[in-house]
C-alpha cells in the first residue's frame, strides 16, 4: 500500500476488498436444504423452535405475580419499558420442571398482537439440520397435550422435536389463564 493513501482512502480501500471477497460467500437464504431454528429442552425432551418464531430469548427476569391465574402464568416483568407475561411452558404442559434455575430462560414471542415470555428448562443455543432429515409424519410424543404444537421431528442422538410457538399463540387453552 502506498504511504500516500489518506486515512478514509485507506478505509475505502478496506470496504472494497471485503465486499469483493464476502461476494463469494452464499447468503443463509440461498443455502438449500438447511433448516435452522433455535434449540431448548423441557423435562427430558429436545425441542427447536424455527428461528423466525422467536424474537429474543432472556436470562428469566424478575416478575411480579399476579393473582387468580393458572399456576403455569409465572407473572408479568417489565422489558424495556414493555409488559412480558410469562408463562412456564413446562408446568403448561404438565412436564417436571428442573431443578437447576440457572439455566432456565426465556424465549420471546411475538406474532400479531401476542408479546409473551416461554420459559424453558434451557437454551441449548442455534440449531441447524439438513431439510431431508425433517421427519413431519411422525408418531405423537407421549405428551399429548404437546401434540399440537409439533410439526416433525428431526431424528439423531437426541432427536429433536419441531416446535411451533406461533401454533401456541393460536391455541385457546394458551389464552385461558383465569385461574
């Protein structure tokens, strides 16, 4: 490089080799046949959630109870000035809940008008499988009140069951939290 360059001829210069080179490299979207969703446990069991369904996910924030609600509604907490009803997805689906509190989080809804917290056991983090291995015929899990919400399964050690938020955000017992 000369030494003659200018600091922002310099950066220009920066800005075109690395747009010359991240030319090269396939967008998320154009990669076929990846499918890619965000993973987390409830009780013993693997779920993935499409990535497009979660919003955020947090460390559980502090809540205030709120009474005459169903046990499963943890309570309200105040994000960013916004309130984010949570809901423990394990006691909704009537699966034990773990014992270890530090790594349980919660997964940020929003679809339409619907801004709620589901909270899970875990977040085992951004998930990726191949679109061929999506298995969307599959036997109900021996949860029947979850049957709804899954649309396949994607098999291996442990296999992952395909979660679908915004089907819950349909569902009528989602919203009857009268207690």
């Amino acid at each position: 490089m000369p030494d003659s360059l200018t600091a922002f001829e310099l950066l220009l210069e920066i800005d075109q080799r690395c747009r010359a080179l991240a030319a090269a490299l396939a967008p998320v979207q154009a990669q076929v046949g990846s499918w890619s969703g965000i993973g987390f446990r409830m009780g013993e069991h693997r779920f993935v959630a499409p990535m497009g369904e979660i919003a955020e996910i947090l460390h559980e924030p502090r809540f205030t109870l709120l009474p005459g609600v169903k046990p499963w509604v943890k309570g309200v907490a105040n994000l960013r000035g916004q309130l984010l009803p949570i809901i423990d997805l394990c006691s909704f689906f009537g699966i034990e809940i773990s014992p270890l509190r530090k790594q349980r989080r919660v997964l940020v809804l929003e679809y339409k008008d619907v801004f709620v917290g589901l909270q899970v056991d875990e977040v085992l983090g951004m998930q990726h499988f191949d679109q061929a291995e999506l298995d969307t015929h599959v036997q109900a899990l021996s949860n029947v009140l979850l049957t709804p919400f899954i649309q396949g399964r994607f098999a291996g050690q442990p296999e992952c069951w395909v979660f679908s938020p915004f089907a819950l955000a349909q569902a009528p017992q989602f919203w009857a939290v009268a207690g």
